[in-house]
C-alpha cells in the first residue's frame, strides 16, 4: 500500500516536522509551546506494510518498522539502537526513531551513509543532534501528486529528502495539520507540531509579514514554507471541500531536473489568474492538465511578468491547462536559494 493524498478527497490517508542542521546554525529560542525549536544547515501493521524491500535487503519497508527514520510513539517502537524522538517531545510528526550524534561517522557507523545533523533544543537542556536516514533524489518529476516511494525516507509524506553539505537526507517536514498528532497544528515556520495553529495566509505572497521564511528570487522576496513534493494536499491545506490557496511546487535552477516526489519543495499560491497572485512581482502560470485536475485550480503564482493569464477576457485564461508548469517560479542558482528550504528559521 502506497501513501497518495488528494486535493478533493482521500485517496488513502496513512497517519501523516522539520529540522536539519550543518551546525552551524545558531541557537534558537524556546518555543511559545513550551516544546523545541530546529535549528537548519506501534508494532508494524498491515495496514502499514509498503509493497517494497530495502534496497539491498530483504527487510520490509515499512513507515513504523523501527528502523531509522521509522515512526514512532515511544522507545519501544524502534530497535537498538535507535530512540523514539516521538512528536509528544520533539515536535517532529509522528515521531522518528533515531539516535543522538556528534559527527557523521557516529552515524554511518550505525547505517550506511546516515548523517549527523538534526538539532534540537528544549528549554533548559543543552542542544541535542541526532542522525537521520540517507536518501535519494528523484526520479525526476513536476506532479503535484502521485506515489511515494517507500525506499525514499520510509514513504513518510511528513519527510522529504534534501541536499545538505554532507550529502541527502530525509528531514522531517509538516505538510497540513493533518500530519501532526494530538491535536496539534503544523507550524509553517518551524515545520514542527505545536499546540497553537499558525495562520498560513502569508505563504505564498510577497508579504514581509510572514508566518514562513523569507526567499530572495530576483528582485523579489516570497514568503514559503517548504512542504513534501507529491503528497497532495499540502501547504496548510485544510482538508475536503476546502479551496486550495497553495501548492507544493518543484524548485527550479541547476539541479531542477534531478528531483521529484518525496523530495523537498516550496510552498508557492494557487492561482486561476494573474489578479489572484498575491502579490506585484507575482504571476499566474498555468499547471498542466492533470495537476490542474488535482488542485481544483489552474495555475501558481510565479515571478514573472503579468499578462499570459489575464483575469478578464479570453487573454490566456481559457488555455490555464495546455501546458505545464513554468520554471521561472525560483531562481535556486545560488547558495542562498538553493538551500534556501533546509536553511530556513527554525
């Protein structure tokens, strides 16, 4: 069984954080919640059994076997010599089992190729760092929605595989509140489950008043969230029968090609026309037929010049579903964007 999500209904809802660090990061405050802040740089059901072996292995794959990076409750959930850093603790959905870490080795020497580098503070205690599982980009793909793969970060849709300085690695993200537990909310800055819902309605814009982080592309400055490439219904979707006003889209620049579902996106407004973009610099671009079918909605909003998708008239609004996505929504060509989603506050 594959975990898909839709925009307009549930597919299959398999229960659906944020954090990664290089170290360097500084030190962030506790949260409001009483919970941690991220710094950046059950027993197994069949209910939960993925249709797929561990690459080089003939071990299940499955999202709570209690292997890294598996979901968890508490300890007894994963096997030695992982840890439940449940989302009770941490804040990360749904929880991950792992273990605290002080370099990559540590790690490696406990999987191959996990690294060091999800950081954690809660107040009154020190800085903890744990490993997190290793994955691979791609294949390549722009949909907004299809299948994760159950090798790539357990097929969790509240982890996404990312670029870090010391190779990929899935990093835990939140999606909706849907993917936090108990009642808590998905907190579109920190990527953490908290107690307190966040207003998302700054994603997306050009709003320096922003719930997310702030993203430099060209001349002008987007507030996003980073969200799990083809999980549906993401960017603080609030669920069926709800308009969507944001989409989880593919980062463009030199390695745009190269990533796809399961890995990291950005959060960027849905749109039908241009007037719908919030924000000047902000235009409409049109998804292609079968995303358009999955948002309920005809385009993103990118920074691009205004006119292909004019509100008024036939002047390209007709054509939204003709073609496919465009690729000047990020210019990721820099340092600062490239990594722009695993570096954002914490």
């Amino acid at each position: 069984m594959t975990s898909l999500r839709a925009f307009g209904c549930t597919v299959l809802l398999s229960a659906v954080g944020y954090g990664c660090s290089s170290g360097d990061s500084p030190a962030p405050s506790p949260n409001a919640d009483g919970g941690v802040d991220v710094t950046t740089d059950d027993d197994t059901s069949s209910k939960d059994a993925l249709d797929a072996k561990d690459a080089g292995s003939d071990t299940l794959v499955t999202p709570r076997d209690g292997n890294l990076g598996a979901r968890c409750e508490s300890d007894a959930d994963c096997h030695a010599p992982w840890t439940c850093f449940s989302e009770n603790a941490t804040g990360l959905a749904q929880g991950v089992c792992s273990t605290t870490c002080t370099k990559d080795d540590e790690c490696g020497a406990l999987h191959p190729d996990a690294l060091c580098g999800f950081s954690f503070f809660r107040p009154g205690e020190p800085k903890k760092t744990i490993c997190f599982e290793p994955c691979r980009a791609g294949p390549a793909s722009t949909a907004l929605q299809e299948p994760l793969d159950p090798k790539k970060c357990h097929g969790r849709p509240e982890q996404a595989c990312l670029s870090t300085s010391s190779g990929f690695g899935c990093r835990h993200v939140c999606n909706l509140d849907a993917d936090c537990t108990g009642g808590r909310h998905c907190a579109p800055d920190r990527q953490l489950c908290v107690k307190t819902a966040t207003d998302w309605s700054s994603i997306g814009t050009e709003s320096l008043d922003c719930t997310g982080y702030l993203l430099g592309v060209g001349s002008a400055t987007i507030c996003t969230s980073v969200c799990t490439r083809g999980t549906g219904p993401a960017c603080g979707w609030a669920g069926p029968s709800t308009r969507v006003e944001r989409v989880c889209t593919h980062r463009t620049g030199t390695l745009a090609g190269a990533f796809g579902a399961g890995d990291l996106g950005d959060c960027l407004a849905a749109c039908d026309c241009d007037d719908d973009c919030p924000g000047p610099d902000l235009a409409c671009k049109p998804l292609d037929v079968a995303d358009a079918k999955v948002a309920g909605r005809k385009g993103w909003c990118v920074v691009a010049k205004r006119g292909a998708m004019a509100c008024s008239g036939d002047a390209g609004a007709s054509d939204a579903g003709d073609a496919g996505p465009s690729d000047a929504a990020l210019d990721t060509s820099s340092d600062a964007t490239t990594d722009a989603g695993a570096d954002a506050p914490g």
